[in-house]
C-alpha cells in the first residue's frame, strides 16, 4: 500500500510539472509578463532588465518540465523528490499570499491554458505539497521506467527538447495559442455578450455627514436633506459574465473609434502590433513597407496598433519612412494578440485567418504583387492545426521515450536470462558436489572405531 500511495503522488506530481513546464515553455514572452507582474505586485517593478525576467522565464519552465520527467521515469529519486518538495515549500505560501491579498488576478500557473482563481491554486498547491511530501519521504518506493545506466538520454533529451521549445516559440511565436485572438478566432464574436447571461454588480456607499458625525449608506438607506454629502465610492460585488475579448479598442490621433469599422470591414484587414514602437525590432522593415504597398494597391486597409506615444510614433515614422496610419490600444490587450514585436495579423471579415511574428513575416513576389489575396495561400485560414501539432509533439518527444522503455526493458529482460543461464549450472554442480560428499560421508563409514574394536583389530 506504500508503495501504490507513493507512486499515485508521483505520477500526479509529474502530470501537473510537466503540463505547467510545457505550457510556460510553449509561451515564454507570456510567463515573463506574469513574472513582471509579480515583481509590480511586491513593490520591485522595474528592478530586473526584460533579458533577466526573459532568461528567467526560459529556466523556470524548463526546470518544471524536466522535474515532471523526471519524476515520471523516476530519475535521481532521492535529488528529484526534494527537489520538487523544495519548490512546493516556497509556491504554497506564495500563493496564500496571493489569495489573502489578491494582487494579481491568476497566478500564470499554467499560463493561458487553464486558469485557476488565487484561492483554487492555493489549494492546488496544499494538495501537490502534500504529494511531495510523501515521495520525499518514500522516494526509493517509486518504480523505474528507465534503468539507471540509460538516465541520462531521458535527462539530456528532456533538457534540449524544452529548451528548443523555448527558443522556437520566442523567434516564431507559439507552437499552441491559448489566447482569444488565436488562428480561426473571430474578435467581433469574442467581444459579445450572450443574451440573458449575468451582469456584473456593482454597490455603491455614500459617506454623509451631520451634525459633525459621518457615517456610511446605501441606496436602499439614503438619508433626508439634513445630511450633508462627503463621498462616494463603488465596489464591484459581482463580476457576471466577461466575454473573452472585453478591451479590443482602436482610437485614432484625432480620437476617432475605428474598432467596429475595422472589424465589420467586409474584407481583408491587415493589423500590424507593436506594443511599444521604442523597443521593436526593425530588422524587417522592407518587408512591413513592402506589404503596406501591396495593401495599398489592392485597397486592403492596413492600420498599426500600438500603446506608444505620439512622440515615439513619430520617431518611427522618421526612421522607417512608414506612411501607414496609426491607432492605439491598450499595451496588455496588444501583447495577448501577438506574442511579437512587431507582428503581423491579417483578418478576414473580422476573423484572425494569419498570424506572424517580425521573424516570419510573408513574402510577396513581383509575380504575385498583382494577383489579390484571394489568389495567395496566406488569403486563407491557416492549416496549422491543433491536431496536427499535437501528432508532432508525440513524434519528436513521447515516441522516441516510449521507444527508450521499450529497448530499455528489453535489454534488461535478456540481461537477466544471460544471468540467470549462468546462475542454473553453477547451482547444478554445487548440488552434484554435496551429493557425492554425502556418499563419501555415509552413515556406515563416517562412525570413528572405539577402543575396544581397535584392540580387535
């Protein structure tokens, strides 16, 4: 029962480090912005430069993920098992923390995959704690997939595969898009409200004051005339409903809202995102100004959105000669679009159909300069599926696993045959050995002479 108790904790231990390691791993630009967050919320905002809060984003994934392997295929069990105990001693209280004092709204456990409320993932955390407790404490219970000689591929492996995750997603973007505004998205769906679903509430408390004494009422107790009014304040008491895109907005210089001109365009729309023109990278400059001018040949409206200012526009504008026009939009709703910056968005009747990072931004031949988008493969819905990203996943990191088990168990099968083969004639001859040494030691001729026979003799 031991036994079955520790490795049930183990395997839920690694299933939660893996998935929360691949998740972060797959989203790397995401879980810095989480981590700028918690430094914001402890008064340390601005104190770490982004490469730091970005190398340390790129770390904590891969450790979550290899810990999760690791505990699976119960590698270095003792080392692991603390490990994992270690980081669960810290997260647990971090995360009361977070609960009691509710700075943030959701702790990025598993980034945008599924997000858990403060007090959900606290007592997530009571229970993992719990888990690594008993798998410390027991940690030679926990049975190998992988024998110790052949550790190390799954260590190494593990380590370049998520690490290779990392890099990949930060110079594309990423392999899985959790967000809203993913390929095949609608943004004008996303940001309506259902019929009949639940408001949110607000209450509101007026401070009065009579007679040198103030005190706190509601609508329902509001006082006569002889008050005098002080104050008011507003608290939201309940959220309601909150549809998936709530802060989509694109305002002009001039203060014009374009957003249901942009999204109700029947047409292509071309969306170029830079949260902040200051810091993005101008390494493919031609090709933006290229796509601007075919748009603008074929009368596709092409807008850049950014939260940067005038001042910083137009120092863009004077370093780039771009002559396309310019919104602003909040900067966190401009991150969540597109984990890149710049990057590209091309919409179709108000529906995410591309997405590309400054790194993979299309190129559009002389030949195909004239031809409209209807005509170009990226006009179309992309077919990068998530089935098909998935099937890749498990060709490139769980079948060459599970074909390392399968030799591995092999190897050890015919290891013990190969032993057991020499252990059968040696126990074969060593019964052979007391056999005739029992005959030589028979009853008869093992007796010693007494005295008296000797005198016979």
């Amino acid at each position: 029962m031991r036994r079955l108790l520790v490795n049930i904790c183990r395997l839920v231990l690694a299933f939660v480090f893996i998935l929360s390691g691949f998740v972060k791993a797959v989203d790397p630009l995401g879980t810095q912005y989480k981590i700028q967050d918690y430094l914001e919320a402890m008064g340390m905002g601005g104190l770490l430069p982004d490469i730091v809060t970005l190398g340390a984003s790129v770390a904590q994934s891969a450790v979550e993920f290899c810990l999760g392997i690791f505990l699976l295929f119960a590698i270095r069990r003792r080392l692991t098992s603390r490990l994992v105990l270690l980081i669960m001693a810290v997260m647990t209280p971090l995360t009361l923390w977070l609960a009691l004092a509710n700075p943030i709204s959701d702790c990025g456990c598993f980034g945008d995959a599924v997000v858990l409320t403060n007090w959900q993932t606290f007592w997530k955390n009571v229970v993992l704690l719990i888990a690594a407790v008993i798998v410390a404490w027991w940690p030679r219970e926990m049975f190998r997939f992988v024998s110790k000689s052949n550790q190390w591929i799954v260590i190494n492996y593990s380590i370049l595969f998520i690490l290779a995750i990392s890099l990949w997603s930060l110079y594309d973007r990423p392999q899985f898009d959790f967000r809203p505004y993913h390929v095949g998205a609608s943004i004008r769906e996303g940001m309506e409200v259902p019929e009949g679903a639940e408001q949110p509430q607000f209450e509101t408390t007026f401070i009065m004051e009579k007679d040198g004494v103030r005190q706190e009422f509601t609508l329902d107790n509001y006082p006569d005339s002889t008050w005098t009014f002080i104050d008011s304040k507003t608290v939201q008491t309940s959220e309601g409903y909150v549809p998936p895109i709530h802060d989509f907005s694109m305002l002009t210089a001039e203060g014009d809202d374009l957003t249901e001109d942009v999204l109700n365009y029947d047409g292509y729309v071309f969306l170029l995102v830079s949260p902040h023109l200051e810091q993005a990278d101008d390494a493919r400059l031609d090709q933006i100004n290229e796509l601007y001018e075919y748009s603008r040949e074929h009368r596709y409206p092409f807008y850049c959105l950014t939260a940067s200012t005038e001042k910083a526009i137009a120092h863009w504008r004077d370093i780039t000669g771009a002559e396309y026009p310019f919104c602003q939009t909040d900067e966190t709703t401009l991150k969540t679009v597109i984990r890149s910056n710049p990057g590209l968005l091309l919409l179709h009747n108000g529906t995410v159909i591309q997405k590309w990072s400054h790194n993979r931004l299309p190129v559009i031949t002389d030949e195909q300069f004239t031809q409209p988008l209807e005509q170009l493969p990226i006009g179309h819905l992309s077919n990068d599926s998530v089935p098909g990203k998935i099937l890749g996943l498990l060709l490139w990191f769980v079948l060459p696993l599970a074909l390392l088990v399968i030799a591995d168990r092999l190897w050890m099968w015919t290891h013990w045959l190969r032993r057991k083969k020499k252990v059968e004639p040696h126990s074969k001859s060593s019964k052979t050995s007391q056999t005739s040494q029992t005959i030589k030691t028979s009853p008869n001729q093992s007796k010693p002479l007494t005295p008296n026979k000797q005198k016979e003799l």
